[in-house]
C-alpha cells in the first residue's frame, strides 16, 4: 500500500426484517469510476467485534499484514496480504478486527485501489 495514501473502512446503516444492521465497505476511484468494495469479517460472530472496534464512529483505519507461506513440497513462495480496521481509544488502547472483502470481486476491487 502507497504508505502516503491512508484508506478507510467506513459502515453505513441498513434495515431488513425490522432490525437495524451495519454493512462495511472501502470506497474509491479507479481509473474514474466510483467504486464501492463490500468489506466482512472472517466470520459470522466478526461483526460484533466490528461493533467494538468501531464505537461510535462511522469510519476506521484499513491496515494490511503482509504475509509469505512456502510450499515445502514444491518450494513455491505464496504472498499477500490480510486485511484488518484499526481503531484507537482516547488512553491509546488498540481495536482490531481481521476482515476480508466480501466477494472476489470485491478483492479484485481492492487490490487496484491497494496499487
């Protein structure tokens, strides 16, 4: 990631069946055109942890992991990287909370918006 460029994961509200959700999502512009990457946790309980990471706001840092893992069969070297949010309380305390895009294109989306 352009270490210049700092992205942000912000959440908006939906409603289905009478109950009020939050849906996570990066947005950004890519060759000109507006996009929108729908952003989840790895799992279904993530969205609590989501909750507290980002309190009262409505939008939290994007922080990426790179990472590298080598085949020990073929001694390919395979990497990446995981994706977290990152927030900050006023004494300091870190929020984190792994997430990743939500449908491949999404990480496609993602990956130009990285570059």
């Amino acid at each position: 990631m352009n270490n210049s460029k700092q992205i942000f994961v912000e959440r908006e509200t939906f409603e289905k069946n009478d109950k009020t959700y939050f849906s996570y999502f990066i947005k950004g512009k890519i060759r000109g055109k507006d996009v929108k990457v729908a952003i989840v946790p790895p799992d279904k309980g993530g969205y609590t942890v989501l909750d507290i990471v980002f309190g009262d706001a409505m939008a939290a840092e994007l922080v990426l992991k790179p990472y590298e893992i080598k085949d020990e069969a073929t001694g390919k070297v395979i990497s990446g990287n995981s994706y977290g949010v990152v927030s900050y309380d006023e004494n300091g305390e870190v929020y984190e909370c792994a997430i990743k895009p939500f449908r491949s294109s999404d990480k496609s989306l993602l990956n130009m918006l990285l570059k």
